[in-house]
C-alpha cells in the first residue's frame, strides 16, 4: 500500500501555492509516487468568485509548471470558488461554524461555497480518524443546518485528509 506523503513537502507545496496571486486556500493534496522522480498529484485553490476562466486557466498553468519545476511533480491544479463577502454569505457561515463546533472530530470544513441566488451551500467536511461514523455525522450536520438555514438545500460531502 501507499505511504502518506512527507509533513514537510506537503507544507512547502501548500506555501508555494499559496505564494501565487488571488490562491485564498490550498486543500485536497493528493500525491502518488510510482518511484525516483515519477510523482504525479492533484490539488484544489480556492479563488475569488469573480474571476473568470479566462483569469484562472492561467494561474493554474503557471502553479502546475511551477510545482514540476521545482518538486519535478505533475500536478493537476482544481479550483473551488470563494464567495465575496455579504451579509448573507457570513450569516450561512457562521451557522455552520457553530453547528460543526459541537463535533470535536471535526479537522475541516473547506470548499465553502453559497450560491446566494439559487440557495444552495456547499462544503466539505474532514474528520479525524477517531469519528466512527463520518457519514452519519455529516448527516446530523445537515440536518441542524437545515434548522439554521431553512431556505437553503445542501452540497456537502464527506472528504479524506490525505496529507495534512
């Protein structure tokens, strides 16, 4: 079986994706090493909603070539949209801060997302490895955000910490 990946690569993969212009986050590393020099990886960064394909085909070229040029890793770069502030938007965060604050196992909650005109939130949940059921536990999750936010229906989805 795989080996997770080195505490220490991971951070300084994180630091020089963050490093770029307009990248608000950096989750979901995924490395896989098939031997000397033959890494391949994904990644997500999260960006500001109001740029446009035509902005983010570039940034997540020149972040890939910029990883192989210096960790010689081919990396596929995703990207998760960031909300601009609104009134609205914190009000939906904060809910779903305080709702997951009642769940000591949770590690993260990312690719946060309110598509204020539809009602729909989205995000992602990580918890560590001592949550027994993560998947009935996102479920509680929703249904008390459901209480918070009535209007809203929800994207949510049970995530794996592959490399811290």
């Amino acid at each position: 079986m795989g080996v997770r990946a080195d505490d220490n690569l991971v951070r300084e993969i994180k630091e020089t994706i963050a490093q770029h212009p307009n990248v608000g986050g950096v989750y979901d590393l995924v490395l896989n090493n098939y031997g000397p020099g033959e890494t391949i990886g994904s990644v997500h960064i999260t960006v500001p909603d109001t740029m446009t394909m035509a902005d983010i085909h570039p940034l997540t070229k020149s972040i890939a070539v910029h990883l192989y040029k210096k960790f010689g890793i081919a990396m596929t770069v995703g990207v998760y949209a960031e909300n601009q502030p609104s009134l609205e938007v914190l009000e939906v965060r904060q809910a779903l801060d305080q709702v997951v604050s009642l769940y000591t196992h949770v590690v993260q909650v990312h690719a946060f997302y309110v598509q204020e005109e539809k009602k729909v939130i989205y995000y992602d949940i990580i918890f560590d490895f001592d949550e027994e059921d993560p998947q009935g536990t996102l479920e509680k999750i929703k249904a008390e955000m459901q209480k918070r936010c009535p209007e809203y229906t929800q994207f949510a989805i049970v995530d794996t910490d592959f490399s811290n």
